[in-house]
C-alpha cells in the first residue's frame, strides 16, 4: 500500500497557477462591459422616472429614486473593473481563463477534450470590434469555456491554431 504525502516539500515542485502570467484581454472590453451594464440598468431606471412624470398619482417610494441611479452606476464601475480583471494564457497542453473581482475564478480546458469551437460576436460586440470563443468539450450540450472580450482577430488565431494543435484542423482552413 503506497502512503500519500501532503508535506508542502512534495507539493512545491508543481507550478501554480496563482504564478502565471495572465493576458489581458482587449483594451476596449472593459467600456464595451461597462456600456452594457448602463443599458441593462437605465431601462428600469428610465421607466421608473418616466412612471413619475407621466403618472404623478404612482406610489412610489421617494428612496427607490436614489436607490436605480446609485444601483446603476456600482453596476457600471464594477462591471468594468470586473472586464479588466480577465484574463487569459495558452499552455503547451490547455488554455486557462481567469475572472472575477470579488469571487475569483480559474478554468482550464485540455486541447485532448476540445471537440469544437466557436467564434460569436452580437452587435456590440462587432461595434467594438470583438468577439467571445467558446470551447465545448466531450459530454456537454453548452460550452465548458467561454472567453469574451478577445479582439476578432485574436479571437480566430486563438481557434486556428488549438484546432491544429489538436489535428481539426476544417475544410477551407
């Protein structure tokens, strides 16, 4: 029978993640990020004001009217230092993401299980000049990472060269 050991001699030999370099991703994710929180948040915050102005008799709480706008701008600040927190860095082997400002994240993706990839990007997004890639691996209808915030460019050189890397490489390639 073969005993484990979890002295931190054994352990320091493995490289951490928390030690590499992360790439940011493009420079204008973060406002494109921001800009989408404000639109989210100012359509309640528009309709609650258009409610008072053209429905003066509406019981509205007056606090709700500072609590939208202040709601909205915590959104719109966190939501771009969230964008710019991201990051990504290709290995030899598999591609880590990292996210999070508050709750911090980190996944892996194995070129051995990548099946597909694809390459998006809604109006905003092409307005910005950007796109998201999505990894799906064996055994999942959804996509088990997902990188948004990488220019168009970047983001199809991204998918090339892990298809190649792992031989699915596509007609017209």
């Amino acid at each position: 029978m073969h005993q484990i050991t979890n002295s931190p001699r054994d352990l320091s030999e493995i490289p951490r993640i928390a030690n590499i370099s992360f790439q940011p991703l493009a420079p204008n994710y973060p406002l494109l990020s921001a800009l989408e929180s404000l639109i989210f948040w100012l359509i309640p915050t528009i309709a609650l004001f258009g409610i008072k102005i053209f429905k003066p008799q509406a019981e509205i709480p007056q606090l709700v009217f500072f609590v939208f706008p202040v709601i909205t701008i915590l959104s719109v600040v966190i939501s771009f230092l969230g964008a710019k927190a991201k990051g990504f860095v290709l290995r030899e082997k598999d591609i880590l993401y990292k996210q999070g400002l508050f709750w911090q994240k980190q996944t892996g993706v194995s070129f051995k299980r990548i099946q597909h990839i694809d390459i998006s990007n809604g109006p905003m997004e092409r307005k910005f000049g950007l796109s998201t890639i999505k990894f799906f691996t064996a055994g999942g209808a959804l996509a088990d990472l997902k990188i948004s915030g990488l220019t168009t460019e970047d983001a199809q050189k991204l998918r090339s060269f892990i298809l190649e890397k792992i031989g699915l490489v596509e007609d017209g390639e």
